[in-house]
C-alpha cells in the first residue's frame, strides 16, 4: 500500500512548527527556497527560531522575510553578503551566528541525514572556526570535530513531486535541498508539480520519499536571480 503523504498547503504543513525549534531551510543564494513555506512561517509568526542555511536570502525575499520580523534567534550559514538586514542584526548583536564553511554547512547535513553523530574535516583548523572544537591528527594532519546538525524540521523546495514523497530538482536548486531533505526530524517538501505515485522516471529521482514526511504542490513562486549580468 503506498502511503499519502500529501498535505493541503504550506499552513498545513508547518501547522506543529513552534517557537524556539531549529530548522533547516534549502536553497543557495535565491535558487531552490522553499518560499511557501517561508510565507507560513512568516504569517504564523513562530518566533526564537534556530535556522540552518546556506544563507539567508536578501532583505525582501526568503529568510530575509523571517529577519525582519525578528522571527530569528540564531543563524547558522556559510554567507551573509546579500542581505543588510541579517549583518546590521549581525554587527549590533541582535542575532546569534555562527559562520561555519560550506563544505562543513553540507558534511554536518549529511551526518545527520547517515545517521553519524559527527565527521572530520580539516576545514577551520588554526582559524577561528576551530575554537573549543576538539582537534585530531590523522596521518600527521590535524582535524576538526564537527557534529551532524539536529534539526526539528527541514524544510526544502523541488520541481517535481509524487504524493509518495519522491523528488527531482530542476539544475541547481538540488544545492543543499538534497542534503537537508534527509537530515530534518521531519522533512517538508514544496514542490511546482505534484504528481501520482508511478508517473516520475525512477531513475530521475533525487531523493525517494522514504526521507519527506510531508508535500504539497505551491503556488506563485517568484524564482528570483540575485545579480544579473548581460553581455552588450
């Protein structure tokens, strides 16, 4: 029997999100942001939030959105150049951040997304990501300690979907979707299109709906591009 794993809209699917939990949210720069699900968050006003992403979209768009409601508690992210909002809270001590490297921001989703309580990486050593970090030598080369995330909720967007919870990104927005989709408590899948159970290619799945717990279709993304450059 397959099982429905579809819910009605992105209020549904964020309905038992509370204050205070920590959330993973995928997308690089404006690419693959789960946008419906930002809104809800937004519009229910779930505050003391802890969240996990790349970055943090730029001032009107995406976490941005959460920032300027002060939804925010701590920011965990690997860059922080496209959104003033996030480095004025950032500078005045308003917003806790913790910067770690991208590579580092991926491996600490994929540990938890394995099931492995940490890794090993030699990114941060002798900087200062590396503080209060333990610090191992292997075959004369020293590296850090990092521990997989614990995430309540991840929260990712997909082109396509089944009801069954399997997923296929268009191009880049795979990015850290893919990572994050199996690292959350429970996973929350927005996607353009949501299809039966048997009509995608089974060799085109990115991630199988063993990982998503819940999926709608959404509605008006805006698919934003940061900086656009054109040739004369």
């Amino acid at each position: 029997m397959m099982i429905n794993k579809q819910v009605k809209n992105a209020e549904a699917a964020i309905a038992d999100l509370n204050d205070g939990q920590t959330i993973m949210l995928g997308g690089f720069g404006l690419c693959g942001i789960p946008e419906n699900c930002i809104a809800a968050l937004v519009k229910k006003g779930v505050n003391n939030l802890t969240c996990i992403s790349n970055n943090a979209g730029v001032d009107d768009f995406g976490i941005g959105l959460m920032l300027h409601q002060k939804q925010v508690k701590k920011m965990i992210a690997s860059y922080v150049g496209e959104n003033a909002e996030f480095e004025r809270q950032l500078l005045s001590g308003e917003l806790d951040v913790e910067l770690i490297p991208q590579g580092t921001l991926a491996f600490r989703c994929m540990a938890a997304g394995y099931g492995m309580p940490a890794i090993f990486t030699p990114a941060g050593i002798g900087t200062e990501v590396a503080i209060g970090k333990e610090v191992r030598n292997f075959n004369g080369k020293d590296y850090l300690l990092e521990t997989a995330f614990n995430a309540d909720f991840a929260i990712v967007k997909a082109w396509k979907g089944d009801t069954a919870g399997n997923l296929i990104f268009k191009a880049t927005s795979r990015n850290f979707n893919t990572v994050m989709a199996m690292a959350g408590k429970i996973t929350i899948a927005e996607v353009e299109e949501l299809v039966a159970p048997g009509q995608l290619d089974p060799n085109q799945i990115h991630v199988p709906g063993v990982y998503i717990h819940r999926i709608f279709q959404g509605s008006h993304y805006e698919k934003r591009i940061e900086q656009k450059t054109v040739s004369k």
